[in-house]
C-alpha cells in the first residue's frame, strides 16, 4: 500500500534553473513565430491555451522564467502556496492535467501573482473572475472561462518540471507569449536559441521589407516553378 506523499512539495529555489537577466532579455520584443522557427519549428503549448482575451485590452508580449506548479484537477491549493516562491519578473506555469470542469485560478490569485512582481499566467484550465482579473492588469493564457469552484485541498508539487499543452515545462524555462500563443525555450537551449535568433530576425525584418515595397512571390517559390518540382496538369 502506498504511503500518501508531504500534501505540498517544493523544489527549494536553489535547485531551480533560473535564466540571467541577459538571457531574458534576448526574448524581449521577439514575436512567438520566430522562437518557433529557432526550435526547429515547434516550441508553442497546444493551441487550446490562449490569451485570455479582456475587452479594451490589447494582448501584451511577455517574456519571463517559468515557476512550476502541478495542481492537478479541480484544487487550487498548490496555486495559493506557489505565491511564496514567485520571483519578480517570473510567468506562472499552471498544470491541472487539462481539466475543464472548474476553473483553474481566479482573480484573487491573479492579482497576488502581480503583486508579487509576476508577469504572467500560463494554465491548461480555464479561469473565472473576468472583471477581476481585468483589474488586475496581469496577463493570462488559460483554455476559456469557467466560474465552477476549485477546491482547497492539494496535494502539489511546485517548482518540478510539468506536462502541459503538449510540452514538458520545467522552472527556469523561459516563456514567451503573445496574441498568438505561448512558447517554451528549455533552459539548456536558451543560449543556442538566442543565437539562432540573431538570423531569423535579420532575415524576418528583410523579408518584411520586401513585402512592403510590393513583392509579390518570393525568389524561392519561383526558382521551385522553375524547376521540375512543380507540374501543371490539365
């Protein structure tokens, strides 16, 4: 017979990964299509995880470490514990193994994030308090809204890599969010991905300059028609 576990674990900070001030700031202003193309195109949580869209509000770009927290279904407890271990600058990575029945974080817990200095909320939940969390003025991506009541109770694990929207998330990954989704940079490829990024931005701002002074199809779909790689048939 198993034994139940401590109700709340935690990964003392010390033994979590956690970005320089430099390497997060390489991610500032960088839009989330661009860290995708740096991840061999695959760096976004499962789309069902979105802005949560606040009427008058524009989606921020946000950039930060991710703190970890495993609520599992239905309990809000690891969340009210995990507001202890929020470092300024910090993105709260919220895992409830994609339960939808009740919400997953309210406006409370928004603001004391924010309060704490975090810069944003990620869960694979849906949350409530609308009007609250709009007050606020912390940016969230959660799977909708849902006003049905967490419960209090646990267990959690905080700080512990995490399964979420399809992605292994660890505390110390950077995360980057904006109106079209959130992406995860694994710590161990922060620096690998910053200089991937150098090209991609070079070559994104080119490709937009183009566009804008009237470029209608690009020189490699053209030479792909040149070619026998493309055939027309009647």
């Amino acid at each position: 017979m198993i034994e139940n576990p401590t109700l709340i674990q935690i990964k003392k900070s010390s033994s979590r990964n956690r970005p320089s001030i430099a390497q997060i700031d390489s991610f500032k202003n960088i839009p989330t299509g661009f860290i995708c193309d740096a991840l061999d195109g695959y760096a976004a949580l499962d789309t069902t995880i979105k802005p949560l869209i606040i009427p008058g509000k524009d989606v921020l770009h946000i950039v930060g470490p991710a703190l970890t927290v495993f609520s599992g279904a239905a309990d809000v407890l690891g969340m009210s514990i995990a507001l202890s271990e929020v470092q300024p600058g910090d993105v709260i990575v919220n895992g409830v193994s994609g339960f939808q029945g009740t919400a997953a974080v309210g406006d409370r817990i928004a603001g004391m994030i924010k309060n704490n200095g975090g810069v944003g909320l990620v869960t694979d939940g849906p949350m409530r308090d609308l009007e609250g969390i709009k007050e606020t003025g912390l940016s969230c991506f959660c799977t909708g809204l849902n006003p049905n009541s967490p419960y209090n109770s646990g267990p959690a694990k905080i700080g512990y890599p995490i399964e979420i929207g399809g992605k292994t998330v660890d505390s110390g990954d950077i995360i980057v969010a904006d109106a079209d989704g959130v992406t995860v940079v694994p710590f161990n490829k922060i620096d690998k991905v910053i200089e991937k990024l150098q090209r991609i931005v070079e070559l994104e701002n080119e490709m937009d300059e183009k566009v804008k002074n009237g470029l209608k199809i690009s020189q490699k779909a053209l030479d792909y028609i040149k070619n026998d790689q493309v055939s027309y048939e009647d």
